[in-house]
C-alpha cells in the first residue's frame, strides 16, 4: 500500500466523494477510483459502496480509517512542518474569521507571517460560513469561538476569554435601580443575531431569561460596542473587545449573580491543507502569535 492509496482512501473516507477527494488531493477522479480499487484488491473486501450521491464506507472501511486516519495526519504535519523550517516558504495563505476576531485579535499579529514571506487573503464569515469554507478549500486556516465537529477539519485551542455583560455607565445605572433581571427585561439588549449566542451564554449561566427579542442586532460585535458606548442599551461580549472601555469606564461591568463564563477560541483547518508547507508555517506561526 503506498502513502499517496492511503491518502486517497482517508480523504474519501472522510469527504464521502471520490471527485471531492480527488480536488483536494490535486489528483484525477480515475486516479482517485484506481488508488482504491487497488486498496481493494489487496485487502479482499470491498471499501465502499457506490451510489448516486457519493460513496458510504463499509466495515472494513471504517476499521482501516480508525487505524490510519490521525496517525496518517500527524505524519504528513510533520513532514509539512519540518519542510517549512528547512527552506524559504512563499506563497499565499488564506485566513478567515469573524470580522470582529479578525479585525480585533488576529490582524495586529500577523507580522510573524509576512515576514516569513506569506502573502495572506483574510476573509470575513460566522460560524457555518467559515467551516463551509475550510471544507471546499476556499481557505487554509480560520479562528472560531466553537470547536468543530466535523471528522475532516482539525483544531487547536487558543485560548479562553471572559464573557462579559457590559453597558454604558447610564444604562448600567438604570439597571442597578431594579432586580436584575427586571432590570435587564426593562432595557433594550443588543445581540450579534436573534440566536443571541454570547448572551444565551452568559444568561444560561447565571440563570436568568430575556422575554423580548433584540432592539438591535449586528454581525459584528464592534458595531455593538459602539451601540454601547451610544447608551442603546446592554449586551454580552468577550472581555478582549471592551478591555480599554472599561478600564476608562465608558463602559462597565454588570455584576453577574452567578458567574462569569468563559468562551474558547479555536484555530481550525481541513486537515487535507496540512500536506502544503506553507500552510504547516502559517499553523505554527499563527498559533504563536495568537498565544502571546
């Protein structure tokens, strides 16, 4: 069995699609289809069964991915990784994030990479957006305040902000007159969508419930900040966004009744992607700087 059969069968396996693993290999589809018949005729078994819509993994396929997959993985990380240190890396890189992570945390840190000689594309998108986009190969990398689920995609933990409730010092006030959470139902509330993650999070938390939706929502929690500092009203938000307002006090903290909780942040990429050098670098550069 050679590395490239191996290869081909874990991208399969895992994308349920020979062209698909095909693509993000840079082989053909009849390439792709020999790679595994060979597979086949050297186990004796069949690996998957063909239909309409892509492939399903038998048995023994999900026996020999079990075996194979991760240690295939780290093996090729590895390589990429030891590749990068050993020559000059050029080429580009495509990061993505959430506006407000990338323009806030991810940005100001990029030195590392250009100075390597990367030439980076940063694009913009929430949480669906940005796995969609490691998956069909749109980008290499992209930081995420969830943790993926999906068997194709890898991740690093970044670290953990505090979420915060904050307002502006005349709404916060008005607040404090009440019981909380009379306090907080009688004053609008800004929210990243009508989901309100970061809040959900923080009320769930601290057991206490909103009964109106939104006065305000945008997709960038920068917008809110300035909503915020505005005196529109009240929201949730991780710590790093409002460190400077606070420590001026255009912005204060709501006391929460329960506690604070935290929110993860991931570095994520299809694990495919870790084949090129470049993007093995920009791994291992982005996590360094994001962690300092």
């Amino acid at each position: 069995m050679s590395l490239l059969q191996l290869r081909t069968f874990v991208e399969v396996y895992r994308r349920r699609s020979l062209s698909e693993a095909a693509r993000a290999i840079g082989i053909t589809q009849p390439a792709a289809s020999q790679h595994i018949a060979s597979l086949e005729a050297q186990l004796g078994r069949p690996l998957f069964d063909r239909h309409s819509r892509g492939v399903r993994p038998t048995a023994i396929a999900d026996d020999l991915a079990a075996s194979i997959g991760s240690s295939l993985d780290t093996a090729e990380s590895a390589l990429a990784s030891a590749r990068a240190r050993s020559s000059r890396i050029s080429g580009t890189v495509h990061i993505a994030a959430p506006s407000d992570l990338l323009g806030e945390m991810i940005t100001p840190r990029l030195a590392p990479l250009l100075e390597a000689g990367l030439d980076l594309r940063l694009h913009i998108g929430g949480r669906e957006a940005l796995y969609a986009m490691l998956l069909e190969d749109k980008v290499h990398l992209a930081v995420t305040a969830s943790q993926p689920e999906d068997p194709r995609l890898a991740f690093h933990a970044l670290g953990e902000e505090h979420l915060r409730a904050v307002a502006s010092p005349a709404v916060a006030m008005r607040i404090a007159e009440l019981p909380l959470a009379d306090g907080l139902n009688r004053t609008a509330h800004l929210a990243y969508d009508l989901d309100r993650p970061l809040l959900r999070t923080w009320l769930h938390a601290n057991q206490l419930e909103l009964t109106s939706q939104p006065a305000l929502t945008a997709p960038d929690l920068r917008v809110l900040r300035s909503g915020l500092c505005a005196g529109l009203g009240w929201t949730v938000m991780p710590g790093y966004l409002t460190r400077s307002e606070r420590a001026a006090c255009t912005l204060i903290e709501i006391p929460a009744p329960v506690t604070v909780p935290r929110n993860a942040y991931y570095l994520v990429w299809a694990r495919s992607s870790l084949r090129h050098p470049r993007v093995a670098m920009a791994r291992d550069a982005l996590i360094a700087a994001l962690r300092t």
